[in-house]
C-alpha cells in the first residue's frame, strides 16, 4: 500500500523516474528496514534488475509521519526502502540475501551506533511467496549465526501496510551528498546462494 502526503512526485536521482509509481505490470516490489535507509538504498539502487528505489517509513502506527516524527520513536515506524525490481533479473531470493548480509539482524532496536525503534530490522511481505521465502530465510540465517557464535535474529516479517515516504532531501541521498553518513555494516556471516541465482 503506497501513501503520499502530496500530489506531487519527484524524480528519482539515478533512474529518472517518478517516485511513488506503483511497480509495473510484471515487476515486483520489496520493502526493507536495516537501520538508517542512506546506504541501504545505495546499496539496492546499485543492482542490476532493480528498477526503482525510495526511501520512507513502515510498520508504525500513525499516518504522514515526518522524518522528525519518527526520530522521537513514538510512532513505531522503521526506516526503510522500497524496492521495485524485474524478479526475471533479480530474485526476491538474491534481495534477502542481500538484506541479511549488509547488517546485523540481531541488534533489536538499533543499528551499530543508530539507536532507536526506527533503525530494527524489519521485512515487509507483498504476499505469500515472499512471506514463505523471508521466514524461511530467517531460519536459514540465524542457524548459520548460531554455527558463529552470534545472537539470534531480531528482525520483524510483516504482512503490506502503507508506506510513507521520506523528505525529498532524503531521497538517494548518498547520490546527492557522496560523502555523507553509511552507516552499513553486516556480520561477515554469508547467507545461502539462491537456488533462483544460478539462473539469472
């Protein structure tokens, strides 16, 4: 579900499309929480088959929640990314393997330094298949962070609820301002080769 607070639709930075477009006849869409949505978006905007991305808010319990809004924690709303992609060039299978291995899932309502209810690892599910493959991969990666010695897995799976968009100013922001602040970082523990990769 995609909520705006406006009519108005910016550009994307990097694919010069519309932001807020639902995703295309025969594309898919993902939305992920790894803690602050800068790099996660990079990071997503950078592969190949992903045909859009945009940063926002999920999983929360008030509407058109401001970038402030969120920050104070009161609105139970996630930092996270929207994905639109060409699954016939990119699995949701190869996504969540990126998900897994980019931060630590263990970490609760934090992320390395990033500390409050908006910086947890959440994953929102469009529908049946990716709700099957997400939880599936979540057992799957926490019995290889308990083959290492690390915590267990914090993140939340979730059923579609509305998305809000971030500020403009935040949109692609690490196209915009190279230099700004990453906060990514995984555990080094690699999550298992999608079968779907080998085909792509």
């Amino acid at each position: 579900m995609m909520n705006r607070k406006d009519e108005t639709m910016t550009t994307h930075a990097i694919f010069n499309r519309p932001l807020g477009v639902q995703a295309p006849h025969g594309f898919d869409q993902a939305v992920f929480g790894m803690g602050c949505y800068w790099g996660v978006e990079r990071l997503f905007w950078t592969q190949r088959g992903v045909w859009l991305t945009e940063v926002g808010f999920a999983g929360g319990n008030t509407t058109s929640p401001t970038y402030e809004d969120v920050c104070t924690g009161q609105t139970g709303h996630a930092e996270v990314v929207r994905v639109i992609f060409d699954s016939s060039l990119i699995s949701y299978e190869h996504l969540l393997r990126l998900f897994w291995e980019n931060h630590d899932p263990t970490q609760g309502d934090r992320q390395g330094n990033d500390r409050g209810s908006q910086y947890r690892s959440l994953i929102m599910v469009f529908n049946a298949s990716q709700r099957a493959a997400a939880e599936a991969s979540r057992i799957d990666y926490g019995n290889r962070l308990a083959v290492e010695g690390l915590g267990k897995i914090t993140t939340q799976i979730i059923d579609e609820s509305p998305f809000w968009p971030g500020p403009e100013s935040h949109q692609q922001y690490l196209e915009k301002n190279p230099d700004g602040y990453c906060g990514l970082k995984g555990t080094g523990v690699e999550a298992s080769m999608p079968n779907a990769d080998q085909n792509l």
